[in-house]
C-alpha cells in the first residue's frame, strides 16, 4: 500500500472513496435520499479546491493496481482559534480495504505533517453513530465535547474528540 501526497490528478478517486465511503458508513445514519443525491462529478470539484489549497493538506492510500482506496486530509479550520493546533478534517477508506492497518498509516502521515507545522494539538469531529470513532479512540483521541447537529433533515450528535499529544501517534 502506498500513502502519499495527492495531487488535483488524483481529485476523480479521491471524490469515488468519498461517495462511496459516505453511501456505506452513513446508510443507517443519513436520510438515503440525502446519500442517494450524492454526486461523484461535484466531489471532484470540492476535493481539486481542497487539494490547491495550500492550508489543506491530503493524503491518499493507493493499492498495487494504483488505485485510491482511502484518503486523509487536514489543516486549521477558520473556527480553530486554539494555538499550535490543527484538524483531521477527513478520512475515509473503502469498505473493503478496513481494518488493513491504512487509517494509522494514513493518519501518522498526516500527524507528521502536523509537527512539521508546529500543530501540537488535533481535533477530529465524528458522527456519533460512525464507527470510526472508535478509531480515533484507539488511537489515542480523547473526547473533548458533544454537539447537536442538523444535517439532510437528520438531528445528529457530532463528537468533538482532541489529541492533546501527537507524540505517541508519530511513534
């Protein structure tokens, strides 16, 4: 498996995880409507902006057959007002590729790019219903606060979870 900086060629795969990974991991979270409505062609677009931006920093996990098959993206939210820190924003990896060891791989990446740029603490917001959570849990990320969260006529819960020492993920 080979993680590594994405570039805007890799903006259609990166948008195909996306979908697919929010179809599957939200089936019985969001409205299928809202999941059925979801579009490959608008995901690109978000993901070549998100890619350009040089305060976005994406990452993505290719297979042997130079397939992308999960991704990992993060920077400094604008409502982060919180010093020499920064945000897991996204990560996602197809279904069948879970549990293979990509999210550490991923992720640790992503954290060495956060030390690089003096980010000492990291925030993730995750669905409480995801069960990726428990990932992030695993992998050493703390509860921080719950919130209330209205999304495709769904009133969810939003986990704020913080590493508050990145040191024990780049280890």
């Amino acid at each position: 498996m080979l993680i590594r900086k994405a570039t805007v060629a890799d903006a259609k795969g990166i948008a195909i995880v996306h979908v697919d990974c929010w179809r599957t991991t939200y089936e019985n979270i969001m409205p299928s409507d809202f999941l059925d409505k979801l579009s490959y062609g608008k995901r690109k677009d978000l993901w070549i902006k998100n890619i350009s931006s040089e305060v976005n920093h994406v990452y993505v996990a290719e297979n042997a057959e130079g397939k992308i098959v999960g991704f990992i993206s993060g920077g400094k939210r604008e409502t982060n007002k919180v010093e020499d820190s920064g945000d897991l924003t996204a990560i996602y990896i197809l279904e069948n590729f879970q549990r293979m060891g990509i999210g550490k791989k991923l992720t640790k990446e992503l954290f060495l790019k956060f030390e690089e740029l003096g980010f000492h603490t990291i925030f993730v917001e995750v669905l409480e219903d995801n069960n990726s959570r428990f990932f992030y849990e695993a992998f050493g990320a703390e509860l921080l606060k719950t919130e209330k969260l209205k999304m495709a006529g769904a009133e969810l819960n939003l986990l704020v979870y913080v590493w508050k020492d990145i040191s024990h993920v780049l280890s």
